[in-house]
C-alpha cells in the first residue's frame, strides 16, 4: 500500500471562509503542508504566518509554477472557478475546488474536462458529505435502523446579512442568491441519503429583506426522490433572527433521526423511546474532507465527492431556479 506523506497543498484566495476552515485543520501536519496565494503578498504572507504555513505567494500564477506545490485548494468567487481550475491543470496540479464547482452545467463541464484532460484529480469541497452525523444517518438508514425511508425534510434559517459584498451580491457572479451558494449543502445531503431528485418544485421567499442582494432570499423546494421518498428543503437567509437555525429529520416507517448538521450528537426517535446518539466533533466535516482528498491523491484514485457529484447537485439548484421561473414542478435532467 502507498505510504502517505503530507500533501503540499496551497490555499488559494485567502478571505472569509478559507479562515474559517484553516482554524479547523491548521494542525492537520501529517495530512497536508499549506502554503498559501493571494492576489495581495500581504494577505498571503498574513495566513502563511497565522496558520504555520511553508510559504506564501504573490499571485495564483506563482503558486501554480512552484514545483513544490502538489495540489491547490480553492476558496474563490464562483465567476473564477473556470479559470482557477485551468490555471491548476495546466500546471499538473490536483484541485479541490469550493462549491458550486460553476454556476452552469456548461461551466461544470468545462471544469472537468479540464482536470480530465491534464490528469489531474478533481474534488468538490463540499463538506456536508464528511459530516459525522450525516455519515451516521447514511448507515443507520442501510442498517434499517428507521425502517423504509418516506421523508427528509431540512431547515436552514438565519439572516444572512453577510451575504451582502462585492460578488455574492451580484446575481452574475455568483450564479443565482442563496440557494446555490449555501441551499447546495442540503441539496447534496439529499442526494447522499436518498438518491437523486427526479423532479423538484420550487419558491421563494417574498417579500426580500436582505439588502442589496441581487439573488433570492431563500428558497422552499420539495423534491421528488428515488423510491417515492419525499425531501423537503427550506433555506432561508432572510429570517430575522439573530442565530441560525438548523434542522434535519429523516423519518421512515418505524423511526425517525433528528439533529442539527453541525452538532455531536442525533437523536433517534421510536414511537416509544428516544435516544441520544455522539458522533463526535463535527469539524464542519473538513478534516475528513482534506483527508479523503489527500487519500485520492496518494492512492491515484477517483475522490467520493467527484466533479461528477458536483455537477449532479449543481443540475438539482439549477432545476430549482427553472421551477421558480416557471411556477412549476420541472423535471431533473442528468447532466
Ligand atoms: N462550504 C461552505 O460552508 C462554504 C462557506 C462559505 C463559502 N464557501 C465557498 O468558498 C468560496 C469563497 O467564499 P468566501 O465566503 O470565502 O468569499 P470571500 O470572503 O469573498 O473570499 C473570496 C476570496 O477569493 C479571492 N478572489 C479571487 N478572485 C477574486 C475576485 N475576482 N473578486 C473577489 N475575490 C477574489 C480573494 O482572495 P485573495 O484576495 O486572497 O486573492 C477573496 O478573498 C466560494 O466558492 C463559496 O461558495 C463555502
């Protein structure tokens, strides 16, 4: 079997949420050796020292010609990824890649053809799939644990105030509002635990409060999944209150799972009893995620969460917005 050796990986972009995951897998030594670019030396230079990085570059470019670099990890607007993505293939470099992988199927594909072609892995940071307790769910629903599965049904609200700036508010670049910027994380849940939607229907939320955003405030989408299963997705960035709240419940015929994605622990429901079940720390899922893309990597294998996975969820968000123009249930095609 290969040894594995800590994958030097550059962090590229450095703004709020490529934060907010180095805070979680900065230790992570054995795993990964970060490096860092930014369009700015002194961003770059700034998380290079905060995270214990081996060095920083002035631009993406300088990164991608490093030798040393194996592989970059991309924390950037939604109207770049085609190009970031090209820059790495071009340069060999192995990519994981921050949701949405594009904001349309032609983009999408576009991305993976690119890795395609130059030989290089392709992983979609989507970091719900390495979520313990969704993890935990998935095998107690194959273990029959609820019985025959009949229902999800997901809930993200909070006011997303922060999703006001320079490109997530533009409808442009970021490829629609909420919905394909954080609704995709519940979306992909669902189509890990159940399958893929045949069709969906979609609204939104009326009137908007968040201002001076473009896209829609949120979206409640019920989806038509394999085996008659019904999922439903409610997430809205535009409720007026001051912590989020998150909620799935996953019920079947003899048992019901109910938790908050980014807790410890899931509570299964009976009829007659209830019991709390750890998990341990969520991580947001990203040390299982860095670790799957490392292991991809050394073991020259297809990552559990593809370009092609990405693009079936990103076909799903898309649908929804086509439902929401239409006013009615469309069909999911296959991308
Ligand atoms: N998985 C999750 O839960 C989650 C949560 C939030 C965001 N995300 C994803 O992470 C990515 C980045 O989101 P974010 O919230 O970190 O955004 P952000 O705070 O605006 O940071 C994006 C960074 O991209 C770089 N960049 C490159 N080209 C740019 C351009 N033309 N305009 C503006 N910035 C540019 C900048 O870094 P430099 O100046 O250093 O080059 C900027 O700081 C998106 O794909 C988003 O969907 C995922």
């Amino acid at each position: 079997m290969a040894k594995e050796y800590p994958l030097p990986l550059c962090i590229v972009g450095c703004g709020g949420y490529a934060k907010i995951v180095l805070d979680d897998i900065h230790d992570m030594t054995d795993v990964v050796q970060l490096y860092f670019a930014s369009r700015s030396p002194d961003k770059a230079k700034k998380y290079n020292a905060d995270y214990g990085g081996s060095g920083y570059f002035a631009s993406y470019e300088e990164a991608a010609e490093d030798p040393r670099i194996k592989a970059m990890y991309f924390f950037t607007p939604h109207d770049v990824h085609v190009e970031n993505v090209k820059l790495a293939a071009q340069h060999g470099k192995h990519i994981l890649l921050e949701k949405p992988i594009g904001r349309t199927i032609s983009e999408g594909k576009e991305i993976i053809k690119s890795a395609r072609d130059a030989n290089v892995k392709l992983m979609i940071a989507e970091n719900f799939r390495f979520l313990p307790l969704i993890q935990k769910s998935k095998e107690l629903i194959s273990q029959g644990a609820i019985g025959e599965l009949r229902m999800i049904r997901t809930q993200h609200e909070g006011y997303d105030s922060g999703a006001v700036g320079e490109w997530r508010s533009d409808i442009e670049r970021n490829g629609g509002g909420r919905f394909i910027d954080g609704g995709i994380h519940y979306v992909d849940m669902l189509i890990y635990l159940a399958g893929v939607p045949e069709k969906i229907y979609a609204v939104t939320e009326s009137p908007k409060v968040i201002p001076n955003h473009e896209g829609e405030d949120g979206i409640m989408a019920i989806l038509n999944l394999p085996e008659n299963v019904t999922g439903l997705v409610h997430y809205s960035g535009g409720t007026p209150i001051q912590e989020h709240h998150n909620w799935v419940q996953i019920t079947g015929t003899t048992g019901s799972i109910g938790f908050d994605p980014q807790d410890s622990k899931l509570t299964l429901f009976k009829i007659d009893s209830k019991t709390e079940i750890e998990v341990g720390q969520s991580w947001r899922g990203v040390r299982g995620m860095i670790k799957e893309f490392q292991n991809c990597i050394t073991h020259n294998r297809e990552s559990s969460m593809s370009g092609h996975e990405g693009l079936v969820d990103l076909s799903v968000v898309l649908a929804a917005y086509r439902s929401v123009q239409d006013g009615n249930a469309v069909k999911v095609p296959a991308p």
